[in-house]
C-alpha cells in the first residue's frame, strides 16, 4: 500500500503576512525509500518566527526557501521504514523534516531523540533549537554575571521564556518584556522572572528605568524595533545586546526599521552581537545535558503550545505566532494519517 | 597688565547645522591664577566632529556643553603664568581648555607635551585624541588580524585616516571610504591605501563589493546612515563593526537613521561595538610610544589641515568640517593676543 503524503509548498513570497494564496497544499504518493535512506512520520511541526525570514529572498544565515519548495521546518517523527543502518523502524528522530506529514531523510542533520527524558514536544522545545539557541545565545553571547540585569524581549516566545530562565538560574535579574497581562503574569508567577513589562500597556522606557534601575547588563532581543531602541536607551556601561531575532520586523512592508539610537552603544561602551545556533553543533550535547538537569530539578520549565491539525493547518499556525497566541513554543501536533 | 581674552560660549543649543546666532563671541578680562593654578595661552584648538553631538542636550558619553559654557575643545597651548608647581612656564600642554585663547587650568587632565618629538598640531593629530581613538578603536576593538580587510568611513579624517594606515602596518588590505577623487588619491597614493572609494561617486555598496570581494573583517565607522548599512551588507562571518562616530547624522533635523539592516549581524556572526577613548587613559602611553615611532620611521604619516584665525573663526571652522573641506586633522591656529 502507497502512503499519501500531505505537504505545504511555498507558493510565492509574501508581502508582509504570509496569504492562503501564498501556499500549495499538496497529496502526494510517498516516494520509494531507497538504500541508505528511511521514511519519518512527522509528528510534531515547529513554528517558529524564523521561519518568515525563510520565504524572503536573498543573504541570510540560511539559503531562502525556494518557490514550489516543501516549506522548510523542524520537526518529530517516528522512523516508520528504513534501509539505513543507523535508524531503525520505531526511533523516535528530530531533524529538519519540512512541513510535510512523511519525510524520506538520509539522517543528514538527523538526531535520534529519548521520549523517556522528555515528551517529544519538550524535543522542539527546552531541549530542542529553542533551548539550545537560549542557552548559547544567552551564555556565549550575552555572558551575563551573577547579579547583573538581564532583560528579555519576546520573553513569553520559545526561546525568551528559556533564556530568562537560564539567566534567573545562573543569579541574573531577570525583567522580561511580552505582549499582555496574562502572559507578564505567566512570566514572573510561573517562570520566576523578577520582573515583566506589558509592551502594549505602552511606555515601554519608563517601564524599563523602573524595572532595571541600574541599566541593563544583557539585552536578549527577540523582537527589534522599538522594543530595542527602549533597551538600548538603558544600556549599562559595558552592556552585551544579543541579536536573536527580530519578529517586529518580519513582516514589515516599508523600510525596515533600524535602531535610531543604535550610537547609544557608544555612550555604553557596549556591543550587539548576532549569532546563528548552527555556529555550537558540536556543543549541542553539552548543552542538553545541563537543560536536561534544570528540568529534571524542576528549576527550568519548557511550556508548549500544541495546536492539532494537519499540515493544510500550519499557514494559519504561523499567522497565530505573528499575532502573539502562543505562549512558550508553538507546536502543530499533526494527527490523521 | 591684565590680558584680555576671546571666548566662544553656547549661546543656543541648534537645530541642524550650527548657525552663527548659536554662539557668542566675547572678550572678557581674564581672571587671576590662583595658588595651585596656571594661565595656558591656546595656540591650537582641536575642531571634531564629536563636537557637535556635545551640543545637544540629553544622555551621551560626555555631558552636554550648558547655554552659556565656554565650548568645550580640547587643544594646545603654552604655559605663560604657574603657581602650580607640576607647570612651568614656558611648558607645552595638551588639555580641554576650551575655545578661547587663555585658559586657567588646575592640572587635571591636562598633560605636558614634547614638541621635540612632534610639532605642537601633531599633538592634537596622530599622537593626540585622534591618533589615540585610531589606535585603540581598530587594535582593542577591532582586533583585525593579518591579511583581513578593514574598510574604513571617514578615511580622510582625522581618526579615520591614523586607523586604515595602522591597518596597513598591521597587514591588513586597507578600504577608504572618503567624499571626493583628491581625498581617494590621497589615501592611496600618499597614505598607502590598498583601494579608496569615492561615496559621492555613488553605488557604494557595488564598489564595496570590487574592493571587499571576501567581505569585510573590520568597519571601523565614522559616519553612520546609508554607510553603515553598506558596509554591513558585505561583513565578512565573524566581522567586527567599530563604532567611532556618526557624522552624517550629527546635524540631523528629522529622525536619526538607524541602520535597517542590522540583523546583517546575524546573518554574519558579527559584532557592533561602541567604544570611548577616556576608557584607555591608563594605557596612553603605551599608544604613544609606539604611534611616534611609526611617525619617525615614516610607517605612518599624520596630516593636520590648520587654519589661521582666531576664536571668532571657530563657528566656520565647524561647518568646514561637516561640508568634509578638510583632509587629515583640522586645526584652528589662533593668532593675535
């Protein structure tokens, strides 16, 4: 019996948010596995707000999405057929699997994952890209000491949520900024943060001289815009940005908007710095391990989002990302054959 | 006898350029030397940039010159009346005397100089602030390492031009950036270059790319705007961006432009750092020693423009420096008691 595969295709390049008509939703026969290969059901989809800056052309950090491409995403999956010898029929696997309900993979990029450490949805999340971009994001690139301010945009996101985690773990002052009262709540009530900002409550700057008196040691950006225009305005000397993402300006139609006060980083004495989570593969394991622990000890929590559906449901997943649904990692769980 | 001297005060904080009805122009008595004092008489005044960002009001690194001050300046001088015992007469003297022709100074800050081993205007050039902010700006934050490509903005200035010839003594391939073919000339030709590109030529960014085919390893930024975002359009993985200054936006009357494409950080694991100059105080003279002997070896060549004239022609030196009249360092020469 031939599978039927459902599969998301990027129909053309947006402008601003992504249209229905800017996707194919595609049946199509599962391909034959050949020698070396093995055939993954996908269970789990990542959204992630990256994943907009995929579908534009042009330099970026990965190579765009082509037009007619299965559209590029992280996913879970269970091996369902193999003829390689590294994964067998029944491994659970996470990889970059597409927007798609069956992939065929080489186990190029590959990794087998352990449902008994954590559910598979945790694989996208703490213990996924999520948390590995938070940890060296926040660690590597932002290097905060015990005691010092560190503030978090998008900080109720995937990876917000865990990098100020991994800041309040390692004796930071946490302060995050997100879009709501629930979701602020949710932050310092649930996640420990010291502090968290409504950025819709508006005056985002007078809010952050109350909340990071002293100035802001680490800035871990996630948002762009005006949101990193009221940091830097609050730099402390020697202060650290780190540049994860920008989701304010992802689906911008003008000029992007720049940081006007970016000279502020003059005043500080401070640097912003970009980083891509690929650059630390070889330290993903390390990395996992002590992910692992915090969640084990119940110091780190990892909050997934799980929407149900198919892959004809993932356009309208991603939109709910871009209007600030979800709280903590969204995931489409996908169900159906 | 009681000396008289000229002073140039804020009189108005501008909107733009500097207008003359900004400043006022005095004569006034200059007061007595008290004990622990000493009276400099200003042969040279540094005329910067920066100068003009010390003009308005709000957060930077240095707090703003007030309604009324005496414009802040650094400058050059002789010391012609001392009851401090650490000045003699006759001693030359670097310090922030101010635009005005006599200065009265208790010693802080103010250093003696040694115009044996350079003319007194070299001493506010190459072995002065600007030789200084070239050093440590490219070398501590910089840190370009041989054989990488350094692009320099503002490369026929005062900071800009110590910078990219230090980037050529360390080997590195050396870019200019500069406004005009006399000043592109210069750099190559005199002040070995490997290329220099004419910004008013237009198509920075294609030139950017002939001259920085690999990218570019080091930007060390005087200017700011539509520069900036070429120059970080073409960062080579791991760049270093050095933030000097930002002249294009200095005299800005609408929104400051904040470069729109910094998430090229990401893209290229790069960093953009601010720096100041007084940070390194502690480590001046080390800087010295070595800046004077590439002078005498002939390594590196520092260029002062002076012009003559005395406080009164201050304002219009100014507005030479943001019309780019001038090549190397800019000097007013005040004649005249």
């Amino acid at each position: 019996m031939t599978l039927t595969n459902t599969v998301c295709r990027l129909a053309s390049r947006p402008l601003g948010l992504p249209k229905e008509s800017d996707w194919h939703i595609d049946e199509e026969p599962v391909g034959p596995v050949s020698e070396g290969e093995f055939l993954v059901r996908v269970d789990y989809l990542s959204v992630d707000p990256a994943m907009r800056t995929w579908m534009n052309a042009g330099r970026s950090y990965v190579p765009p999405v082509e037009i007619g491409d299965v559209m590029r995403a992280g996913g879970v999956g269970r091996v369902i057929d193999s003829r390689n010898p590294q994964f067998a029929v029944g491994d659970d696997v996470y990889g970059t699997f597409g927007v798609q309900r069956y992939a065929i993979s080489d186990g190029r990029d590959v990794t087998r994952i352990d449902t008994a450490l954590a559910p598979a949805p945790v694989h996208l999340g703490a213990l996924g890209i999520s948390g590995l971009t938070a940890y060296f994001g926040l660690l590597e690139v932002g290097r905060p000491q015990p005691g010092q301010t560190v503030v978090v945009s998008g900080a109720a996101g995937s990876v917000g949520s865990i990098a100020g985690q991994i800041a309040r773990i390692n004796g930071c002052r946490v302060v995050g900024i997100a879009g709501g009262p629930g979701k602020c709540r949710w932050l310092v009530e649930e996640l420990g943060f010291d502090a968290a900002i409504d950025y819709r409550a508006g005056d985002l700057r007078r809010q952050l001289k109350v909340h990071a008196p002293n100035g802001i040691d680490v800035f871990f950006d996630n948002v762009g815009g005006v949101t990193l225009e009221a940091a830097l305005a609050r730099l402390a000397r020697g202060a650290r940005v780190v540049i994860c993402g920008a989701i304010s300006q992802y689906n911008a139609t003008e000029e992007l908007h720049g940081p006007a006060n970016y000279m502020q980083l003059l005043v500080a004495r401070a640097s912003m710095t970009g980083f891509v989570i690929f650059d630390y593969a070889d330290r993903y394991g390390e990395a996992v391990v002590r992910l692992a622990d915090w969640l084990r000890s119940g110091e780190l929590r990892s909050h997934e989002q799980v929407i149900s559906g198919g892959v004809g449901d993932f356009p309208e997943a991603l939109l709910a990302l871009f209007r600030g649904d979800n709280t903590g990692k969204l995931i489409l769980a996908l169900d159906g054959s």
